[in-house]
C-alpha cells in the first residue's frame, strides 16, 4: 500500500510539473510574439521610409537631369528634345520615334510642317497599334485621319497627313521615303 501512495504522489508531481512546463512555455510564446510584432513594425517603419528617402533621390536627380540642355539642332519641350531625322540616326542619338501622348505635345509637335514618322506601327499585329515605347495607340484617337487607320498588312507605319489644311495621322507603307520626329528624354 505504501509504494501505491508513493506511485499517486510521483505522478501527481509529474502532472504539475508538466502543467508549470506548458504554462511557462505560453508565457515565453506571448513574449517572443510580442518581440516579433516590435521587429516587424520597426522593419516596416524602416523600409518605408528608406523608399520616402529613394523617391525624394530620384526626383532631385530627374529635376537635374531636365535642366539639361538639348544638343545643337535639338528642340526642347519639356524634359525631351525633338528633331526631324531618319530612324537610324534617331537611335544613334538615344532617341526613338515620337510618341505622342498627351495634347500638350501634341500642340508642340504640330510646329513642325512635314509629313515625318511618328513612333507607332501595327506592324507585330495588323489592327493593334503600339506606339515605340509599348503602350496602345487607340484606334478612336481623333488624330486619325478619314477617323481610323486604312489597314491593311502593307500599311503599317504611322505618318502625319494633311487633311482639311490640319495635320493629322494614316497608316502608311514603312518603305515609304520619309524622317521621322525623334524624342530624346532626358531623364532616361
Ligand atoms: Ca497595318
């Protein structure tokens, strides 16, 4: 009878043990997860304003880069230059085709008296124009001249055409002998 109590007793002991066990590791558990949440939010408040710092740098550094002067024969607006040239040379200067895309260069642009390229083809899928730098030219653009492009898989280059005494834009052959507008920005 004796060992019997003695063997109640150990076990009770274990239970209690086991119960100080679980509980203490709770505790540690609640504690570390605390720890863990300060971390986040200190990484968190870091990182964001790391990127505030990133954005004011890139701003300064573009607002320097615009102040740039255009090279001779250039025509500033804005942060780009313009000039009426072949494409080859166009790319040879780090520029690109024209795109147009706001009416505010569309009003500069129209300075210009010729039939030149601008920077857009439906060349990768008849019907789908893309200007140069991969955004959608829409075909309801009331640029277009006789109101849309003609189609067709010859005509896949974009030209001004004159069209009532105003410039506006058709789809043309790219063999067509002709310059292009070219845009240089000077922030890229
Ligand atoms: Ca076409």
């Amino acid at each position: 009878m004796h060992s019997v109590s003695l063997s109640r007793s150990g076990k009770y002991h274990d239970v209690k043990d086991f119960l100080a066990v679980v509980v203490l590791l709770g505790l540690l558990s609640v504690v570390l997860l605390g720890r863990l949440i300060g971390l986040a939010i200190k990484y968190k408040t870091d990182v964001e304003q790391l990127l505030l710092t990133l954005e004011d740098l890139t701003e300064q550094r573009d607002a320097l880069l615009c102040k740039q002067e255009c090279l001779d024969g250039w025509n500033k607006f804005g942060c780009k230059c313009y000039k009426t040239s072949d494409t080859e040379f166009c790319v040879s200067h780090g520029a690109d085709l024209v795109v147009v895309d706001g009416k505010e260069e569309m009003d500069f642009i129209s300075g210009w008296y010729s039939m030149y390229w601008l920077g857009a083809t439906d060349a990768a899928g008849e019907g789908t124009w893309r200007w140069v730098d991969g955004t959608v030219l829409s075909l309801d653009n009331p640029s277009w001249s006789r109101g849309g492009p003609q189609g067709g898989g010859g005509k896949n280059c974009l030209r001004r055409a004159l069209e009532q005494n105003q410039y506006k834009w058709t789809d043309v052959s790219c063999d067509t002998m002709t310059y292009g507008l070219c845009e240089q920005n000077l922030i890229k």
